[in-house]
C-alpha cells in the first residue's frame, strides 16, 4: 500500500483504500477460533492502519478508543455495531462496502452477528495509546478497565 500523506483528512477514506487492496498488506488475513485476530498494517506520524478478521460470533467489548478518533470499514462479510443512546445499545448493520466515522469519545460494541466471515480496515488518529472498556449498568456507562497499548495489544 503506498504512503498516505500526513494531511490525510479523511480517515474512512483511508480504510476504503487499504480495503480495497488486501494483497498489498505486509502479513494475511487470519481467522482465529479463538479470538478475534488482528495486525496493525501501518503507522504513520499522525495515524496507523488496522486489519481485523471475525469469524461468526466474535466481537469487541463495550469500549472507547482512548481520545482517539477514527473510522472503520467492512472489507467482507457483515458486521454489527452498536452504540449507546437514550441508555441503552443501539444496534447499525454494516455490511462489506459500508463504515463509519467516529470522533474521540465514541463507545460502541463490534460483533459479528452472522454466518459468514467479516474482515474490517480500522485508521486512528492518533495512534491508540489506551483503550477504555466499560459495562452499561442501569443505562449508564461506567469504567470497567483501561487497557493500555503495548500491554493489552
């Protein structure tokens, strides 16, 4: 995959290129029985580039991206995001094609709810540092754990 400038604004429009050139990236996609499988495919001084693979069933917990912002795309399959409104989990499906934008304080669930395999691109700018895990009690969120990088992942 070649560079992208610094000045890149557009983070989803990042994903979208390395999504759309699996072949290019420095190691394969994996599926994992386990856990979900991830790489980071590049860094870069104001952003770095993630690919996750998930087999039916996997997903994230409820977290944040540590001040983070960001996008995300689905390169295959399908996913299901959920985000928390009015205190309670709202479900969006993001088939392959689709992704979303997000800023620093976004908290949401990833899973993968169907049949098939999904892989998906992830850009954050910054680099994640940390990520914030947390529970939805009573309709309210509250911290669970902060999971710093180069520890956790």
């Amino acid at each position: 995959m070649p560079s992208v400038p610094a000045t890149e604004s557009d983070l989803l429009a990042v994903a979208r290129r390395w999504a759309a050139d699996p072949a290019s990236w420095p190691v394969p996609v994996r599926f994992d029985p386990t856990s979900r499988w991830y790489a980071r495919l590049a860094v870069h001084d104001d952003h770095e580039v993630w690919a996750l693979s998930w087999l039916p069933g996997q997903g994230t917990d409820l977290h944040d991206h540590g001040g983070s912002s960001g996008a995300f795309l689905v390169a295959s399959g399908t996913l299901t995001e959920e985000t928390v409104s009015g205190g309670r989990l709202r479900p969006h499906l993001l088939a392959a094609g689709s992704g979303r934008r997000f800023g620093p304080r976004h908290v949401h669930v990833v899973t993968n709810r169907h049949a098939d395999p999904a892989v998906s691109v992830h850009v954050y700018r910054p680099a994640l540092r940390r990520m914030v895990r947390y529970h939805l009690v009573q309709g309210r969120l509250q911290v669970a754990e902060v999971a710093e990088a180069g520890v956790a992942w």
